[in-house]
C-alpha cells in the first residue's frame, strides 16, 4: 500500500471516528440531562438530532477538499 492511499484510509478512519464521537456524546449528553430533569426522552432525542447535524456538518468540511483535490484543507493558500 503506497503512502498517498495509507493517508486516505487514515483519513477516512478519521471522519468515522468523528461522526460516532459526536453522536455518542449527543446521547450520552441527553440521556445524563433527562436523569437530571427528569424530562425523558426530550433531550436524548435533541442529542441526536444535535450530535447527527454536527457529525454531517463536520464530514461535510473534512470531504470537500478531498473531493475537490485540495489536499491543504480551506483556507489554504497552494504554495
């Protein structure tokens, strides 16, 4: 395996990694509040609906430079 397809693997590793700390910790987050308030399964249901948009929004900045091949990540100047 060359190193360029070991970095898009790692990469990728990554964006799941990120997308399943984010949801995790959303529910983990609801279901501790719920017990606090006593309010179940509101905010175990605002975790999800939280932790998933922050996941998508997230891969979404990760994907587009590999995507559009700019390998810098935005807001980098190609010198």
């Amino acid at each position: 395996m060359n190193s360029r397809r070991f970095l898009l693997v790692m990469r990728l590793l990554g964006v799941g990694w990120y997308m399943a700390f984010c949801i995790v910790f959303g529910i983990g987050g609801g279901i501790w509040l719920d017990n606090r308030l006593n309010t179940s399964p509101l905010f175990v249901l605002v975790g999800v609906l939280l932790g998933s948009g922050l996941a998508f929004y997230g891969v979404y900045k990760m994907l587009v430079p590999l995507l559009t091949g700019d390998q810098n990540g935005p807001g980098s100047e190609g010198s």
